[in-house]
C-alpha cells in the first residue's frame, strides 16, 4: 500500500476500508519512519482544530452528503459563502504561524535538536545499601547532582560504583554527569552498563540519554538507529524518539 499523505489522513479521518486499515496498522507497528508520519499529522490536525477549522470540514461533508441524498448525484460542487472563507483564511493563517518548517518537516541541526529535547534527568535515586558509608556518598552524590555541581558528583558516584560497579541507577547518573561536563566517551560508556544491565527502571533513559550522545558526537546514523529502536516501543520517551527523528539530519 502507497504510504502518501492521503492514505494517512484518510486513517486519522478514519475513512479506510478495513483491509486497507489493517494493512497500514500492520505496517505502523514495525515501522518508526511511518509512526514519526503519522505522528506530524497527528499534530497539524491538533493545531488546526483549534481554529474549528476540522468542525468546518466535518460540516462541509455533511453539507455534501445531504445533498447527495436530495439530488442522487455522486459528487457535488459546494459553494462557500463568505464565512467559509473565514474558515479556510484562519487555516492558512494558522498553517503559517505553525511554520513551513514544521509541516516540511525540515531537519534540525544537532546543536538546536539538543536543546529541544535534551534536559537532565530528575533526581530520584533510591539509597538500596545496608552500608551506612555508601549510603552517605549515594545521598551527597545525589545532591550534588541535582545542585549541578557534576565533578563533585562524579567523583562520589565513580566512589560508590568501585564497590557496586553494576548499580543501574548510579550508572545512570554517572553518565548524564559525564554528558554534562561533555565527557562524552565516558557518558555512553556509563549508559551503555544500564542497558547491559537490563534494569526496567533505569534502562529507558538510559537509551534515551544514549542516542542524545550519539547527536552530540554527531554520529547521526547511530542516533537515528537508537532512536528508532526507541520510536518501535512502548518507552516513554517513544513519542520524543519519533520526533527527533524526523527532525535529525541524514
């Protein structure tokens, strides 16, 4: 089946036929390129309902099937009246506002993609030690990171972690620390033992945090592949995954 724009707008308007329907659900679950697709169509129809423009189509095809059924005639022309004009004006209006950038989908440098969608992770580190020493370093290891002060957390997490070296959540936070200060080598090293690790409470951001290093490397072709793995699964950074894909350069 052709993926074009009209096939996925007559999904979103729910106007399919079955087979073709299930065709392209199938086909949605196993590809992040038409998920990020339907994803940008998903949020123009979401910006335009704000200006009732969708309520002005839903009329307009209910207008066309009333007349359908008095006259019998397959196709019939409408003619707008003055306020319809309205209606398509404030669309465009509102298309220009969003930016051509937006619905041509134009690709973000790797610099303004960071600052879109990269911020720290939020503190909440869980103390697991019966040893009241590590538990002490875990807590001010922790402080320091959520104060910014990364070096000094750094310094206690990398303490912490010769005793338990495959302490997911400390990994984690190890890493962002190390992105911040932009040691990046060591910053995917620290992710890539989450991951490894396969702890669910930690293994999201952890791949999350990882395709962000790969942008600031500018390693694009592995950004897009971990984003993709991201954008093909039910994480909750899915949705930003999809996103940054349509957005990151080729």
């Amino acid at each position: 089946m052709k993926r074009d724009r009209h096939i996925i707008q007559k999904y979103l308007d729910h106007d399919l036929p079955d087979k073709d329907m299930r065709r392209f659900e199938a086909d949605l679950e196993t590809s992040p390129e038409l998920q990020a697709d339907l994803g940008l169509y998903q949020e123009i129809d979401e910006a335009l309902a704000d200006t009732d423009v969708l309520s002005f189509r839903d009329q307009l095809t209910d207008l066309r099937k009333e007349k359908q059924k008095s006259t019998g005639v397959g196709k019939v022309p409408i003619r707008f009246t003055k306020p319809w004009h309205y209606a398509v004006t404030a669309a465009v209006a509102l298309i220009l506002a969003i930016g051509l950038a937006s619905i041509l989908d134009r690709p973000l440098s790797n610099q303004d993609l960071l600052k879109k969608y990269y911020k720290p992770y939020e503190v909440a580190l869980m103390n697991r030690s019966n040893n009241s020493v590590l538990e002490l370093k875990i807590t001010s290891a922790r402080l320091a990171y959520q104060l910014g002060e990364y070096e000094k957390a750094i310094e206690l997490f990398e303490s912490v972690l010769e005793e338990q070296p495959n302490d997911a959540g400390v990994n984690l936070y190890n890493g962002i620390s190390h992105y911040e200060l932009d040691n990046l080598n060591k910053a995917q090293a620290s992710l890539h033992k989450v991951i490894e690790h396969n702890d669910n409470l930690y293994i999201e951001p952890a791949e999350w945090y990882l395709g962000l290093c790969y942008v600031a490397l500018d390693d694009n072709e592995r950004a897009r592949r971990q984003f993709a793995r991201i954008a093909s699964g039910n994480s909750e950074y899915a949705e930003d995954a999809r996103k940054a894909l349509r957005k990151i350069r080729r």
